[in-house]
C-alpha cells in the first residue's frame, strides 16, 4: 500500500512542471489561430484560451490544459 501511495504522488509531482510547461505554449497556438482569423468560434475560443490561462496562472495547470485542449478543438485546431 505504501509503495502505491508513493508512486501516485511521484507521478503527480514529476507531471504537474510538465503540465505547466504545455499551457503556454498552447496558448500561443490559439493566440496565432485567433489573430489569423480563421476561427469560426472565435469569441468562445478566446472565452476558454482566457479561462485556460488564468487556471495556469493559479497553479491548475491539469484543468488548464484540459481548457485549453477544449479551445483547441472548438478552433478546429489539432494538438
């Protein structure tokens, strides 16, 4: 039990700077799709690409990427 504990709080440690590390660079992605002006949905895709980087900016970087991941794929980006 103590080495499956163990490993579930390494596994969130060792993921949460690699999650950080994905937010910005996500955001630049839909920041160049916006400012193209391809985006169909571009006011509900700039809505949840600001709701996405305020998660990052307060620590929610998981909630963040899946925000993010939402924008993405209401832009019709891939990721």
């Amino acid at each position: 039990m103590f080495k499956k504990m163990t490993l579930a709080l390494a596994l969130v440690a060792f993921s949460t700077p690699a999650l950080a590390g994905s937010c910005p660079a996500m955001i630049n992605q839909i920041d160049a799709a916006l400012a193209s002006g391809k985006v169909a949905n571009a006011a509900e895709v700039k809505k949840l690409r600001d709701q996405g980087e305020s998660l990052h900016r307060s620590g929610g970087h998981a909630a963040s990427v899946r925000v993010l991941q939402e924008a993405m794929k209401l832009a019709g980006m891939t990721n």
